[in-house]
C-alpha cells in the first residue's frame, strides 16, 4: 500500500506510490544534450558580447576579464522604475508592477555550471547572490526577493550561458506567508524552531542524508514532492539568508557543487530548479523561520491531480533516493 | 509598466507582464498532432478490450453497447483496501494510502474528447462525474474528492483513448483548507460569498466573460494564473458540485464542450487540465463556498519563479485572451 506523507514546512502532503514505483535509473534523461561549445558568437552572457546586455549592476573580476556579472533582465517581469500603487475595485486587487529583475551569469565559460565549475566558482556565485539579494532589499517598494536557478529546458530556460535569476516583489507571495505561519504555529505548540527539529531528527535517523558536514545538511525531505526534491539546511538557526558567514559559504558552495555533481553523474545532467527560501533581512533574528535551498529536478509531469488538489504523487521512496545519490561518487 | 493582480479566491499573485507580451496566436501548437483512429487495437478503453481494465465500478449503457465505464486506476496511487492509519513520529506525519482511484472512460470513442463530442456526450460525463463523486464520499476513509481531466502529454496523460479520473483521498489538502479559509474571511468581512461577488463584478464588467447564460459563467480570472486559465462558475450558490440539478447538468455541459472547442479551434487544440473544485456533500448548504471548474491549458512552463514564490508570470492580459474567446466560431 502506498502512504501519505505531510511536509510540515509547507503542509503539503505527498502520496509516496510504491506500487508504481520507478528505480531512481529509470529517471536518466532518454535523449542526451547537445554539445556545448565553451563559447558561442551569438550568446549575450558571452565575453565580446558583453553590450548585448541591458545595464550592468554587478561584477567580480578575475585574471584575464570578469568572472561573474549581474545585468537587469532584457524582458524585465517588474520594473525598477514608478511607484508602488495599489487600486481596490471591488473583489479586484491590482498594484504596479515595481521591482527588480536580475540575471546572474554565473561565468564567462559557455559550456560550464554549477556541477561541473570548480568549488571557488561556486563560492563566488553564493556571495554574489548574497550582495544582490540584500541590494535588493534596500528598495523600500520591494517586499520579497526570490533568488532562483533554472537548469535546462523543461526546468523553463530559454538560454543555455550559465546563469540565475533574482526577483524582487513588491508584495508577499502567499506561499511565503503559509510557510511563515506553520513555522509560527509548530514554535507555538513545541517552543523549538520546526526546522531545527527536523534537522535533529534527519540527523538522529540518517536514512535520508546525503551529505553531513559542519555547517550544512543536504538530504531528501521526508515527505519530498517528486523523485529526488533535495533540501540544503543550514544547521545554524537563522531567518534569513544573508546571515550566512564566510566558513558557511564555502561549506554551502561544497554542498551545492557535490549534489548537483551526483544529479550530473548519477541521473545525467538533470534539468532543474533551485531556490533558495529566506526571510527578509530585518528578519534575520526570527526565531520560528529558518532559510533554507531547494532542488527540484525536473523529472516528472505535474498533471491535474496536482493543480487540483496542491498534493503530489512521488513514486520513488526518499530513502531510496538518498542511498542513490549517497552511492554516486563525485571528484 | 507590468502590474500584479490577486486572486482573491486563491490568494494568489500573479505578475500581468505586458513588455513580455504574446499575442493569443502566439501560442497556437507549433507541432501537430497526429491523426488518431476510431478504434485501437491495443487499448485498453476501446470496446472489445474490456477485460484489459481492471474492476468495472460503473457503466452507462446505450444502443450498441456501454457509452461510459468507469473502472479502477491499474496504477492506483491509492487503495481501495485496508484502514486509515496515522502515525506520528517525531515531526514526521504518515497516513496510509487508503482511498480511491478511477478512470472514467468517456467514449468507446477513441479519436473523440468533450471538445469534440455532442452536447449530450458532454452531460453524460457530468452526470457520471456527480456519481462517482457522491459515491466516493460515502467511503468513511475518504476526507476530499478531486475530479480531473488531462488531456495531451504535456498535461500528463499517457493514454490517448478520452478520460478523466478521480481520486479520493484520507486527508484534506491544504490548498482546499487555504481557499476555504479565504472564503471564511471574506465572509466575515462583508457577509457575502466571495465567488458570488466576482460572479456578479464580472458580469457588471463583461470584459472577462467567454459564456454567460442562465445557469453558469464563463470567463478568463482577473487574476489568470496562465494565459487562457479560465473558469466556469454556477450562478446559484452552492458549496458542492454534487447539488447540481438536470437544468444545471445540461447548462454546464453547454459551456464545458463550447469553451474546449473554442481552445481546439482558436488555439489548435492544445493541451489542458481541469479540475472540479468542490467541498463534499454534507457542506453543500455551507454559505462561504462556492464550486466552480477550473481549466488550465498548458501553453507555457513554469520556472524557479513560481517555484521558489508560488506566484505566477502571465504575459497576456486576461481581457485580451476573453475577447480572443469570444470571438472564435463554435458549431
């Protein structure tokens, strides 16, 4: 019989459907990518290429030219201009479209990425988001940012240059605030931060990690929505993202690199998405919220069952997907 | 300048993008669909192939043989058979995967789908829909029901031969907990349905509107999650599809078949999902809900974004795709 399993971070529950189960192999990609080439003419991330960009905001340089550079989106989804305005029309709600839309390129290497660059790469890339992320909170409009990874096309990227994405709203989405009261309730119910707990726990269990070290636990979530959802914790408490620390970032740069590393060799080249999860900076101190980065590989459909009812059908066990991943040796 | 838009019966943001705007033709398929036979030989919903399915639970008969059958999921992700258990562990949650799932055969057609059939095929449907819904409830195991159709691979549907499915689960998902508490603040703020007032602010203001006729509307959401997310609302109000009555089942029949074919027409069959989103039976008098029938069709791919926030990017404006709608001819 196949079993319900709540995520109590974001209440969702997932139906974990042994009887359809698939062996994590059964999720390498059927067709293989194309050949990248370490620098394309036409690419607007390229080195050359670089008027092709609307404005700069941003960049680290290196020996020889930069290393990563921050450009606002071409096709902007908000605008760094105007004021934030609200118009209530009866059971209508509308408010401009002010904010902030970034691209991150990541490096000025065509054919690289976060699994196959080196740790230092890595490294760069997180304080990078770390800059941007409190930049844009610096606007007094903005309400939330999200910092985000799109690997490939079915993960919804249209460009292949390495690269992320940063979004800065002038309203809280909804999902953020469900979050932020079911941490809320589980500190009013135990006293203990929810994600401490399931930290304790993870660790105490062991059945779901995939990797262990000072400052970070990289492990499939108990009640992971499809094949191979990976969450990276940070074992320190804390609300907000940029909180993290020098020794922090580079542990977290060794974890990402390492789990996207076994999705390269173990499920070939996976696309994804990652996002990283976080409070504001003036909600650093909070003691109920803790950030935390998600991976969902793109390996499976959603279909109306999901729209429909917000729940999932994962038919893998996550504590076969963390043996997997686990077993999968990376330089 | 983009503008955000709430939904205010999800809760929902979504960012209208006007600068990445696509015209509704934009998002006619660009590969076609093959050509589909009447009959095929190896599938398991076409006549002659019953004993491929599992247990019937259900048939419609008419001259020359069954018009409907429903039969149960080969795959199910849930059981029939066994007790609803808990177990708590630690902040681990798990129910055991007790519930219902089936497949309603719509046709012994297998080149047909609610676009493309009679009126009076389309009720059918409906009247099975009603039920299968009314017969699952009376499992003392099942605490929500949810109704869908896939149609296209994008969709999710690996099976070409017309059906939607239903599967009823132990739990109450939190996205129906979340609308129902939307609907109860609503509630107490004004003393009205929420859904009863965007029906009647929508008919006020006609831009949205694809149907309206005596029992139901029609129209593109003010805050459309995707291009073409459309709704077909009852005018009477009730909290549970189940209390529709003949005049009801006929009507939004009309609708359901005359919006799909318009997609098939107008935008060249695309894929879709649609799902019922109703509170069980013994709610039906609950005064703050209200059913209604959501279709999205599958014509973009959402990224890290509406990963990582749970908002939505929609580049076209709703008004735009409702008067694209309505002007699309129709038998």
């Amino acid at each position: 019989m196949s079993e319900l399993r709540l995520n109590l971070v974001t209440r969702e529950w997932v139906i974990i459907a042994r009887e359809r189960a698939k062996r994590p192999e059964d999720f390498k990609r059927s067709r293989r990518r194309r050949d990248i080439p370490v620098h394309s003419e036409g690419c607007p991330f390229c080195p050359g290429n670089e008027a092709m960009t609307p404005q700069e905001c941003f960049r680290l340089d290196g020996e020889g030219g930069w290393r990563i550079r921050v450009v606002k989106n071409k096709y902007p989804a908000l605008s760094d201009e105007g004021t934030r305005q609200r118009r209530i029309d009866g059971p209508r709600r509308m408010v401009t479209g002010v904010g902030t839309h970034e691209v991150i390129i990541e490096s000025p290497l065509h054919n690289t990425n976060p699994a196959l660059m080196d740790i230092q790469g890595v490294e760069e890339i997180i304080r990078t988001y770390r800059a941007r992320f409190l930049e844009a909170y610096r606007d007094e409009r903005v309400e939330h940012v999200i910092v985000f990874r799109n690997h490939g096309e079915d993960a919804g990227t249209s460009l292949e240059h390495p690269h992320s994405q940063l979004i800065a709203t002038p309203v809280v989405p909804v999902q953020f605030r469900d979050r932020v009261n079911a941490a809320m309730h589980y500190f009013d119910d135990t006293g203990e931060c929810l994600v401490c707990d399931i930290l304790r726990s993870e660790m105490a269990d062991g059945m779901r990690i995939v990797i262990d070290t000072e400052h970070f636990l990289t492990f499939i979530p108990y009640a992971a929505l499809t094949p191979f959802h990976t969450w990276i914790i940070p074992k320190r408490h804390s609300a907000s993202f940029c909180s993290i620390d020098e020794k922090e970032t580079r542990d977290l740069a060794y974890h990402l690199n390492t789990v996207l590393s076994k999705f390269h060799r173990g499920l070939d080249d996976p696309d994804y998405n990652y996002v990283i999860r976080s409070s504001r900076p003036k909600d650093s101190e909070n003691e109920y919220c803790h950030w935390y980065l998600s991976i969902v590989p793109r390996l499976v459909r959603s279909a109306g069952f999901e729209l429909g009812s917000g729940m999932f059908i994962n038919t893998t066990l996550p504590e076969d997907n963390a043996r997997y991943l686990r077993a999968v040796e990376v330089a």
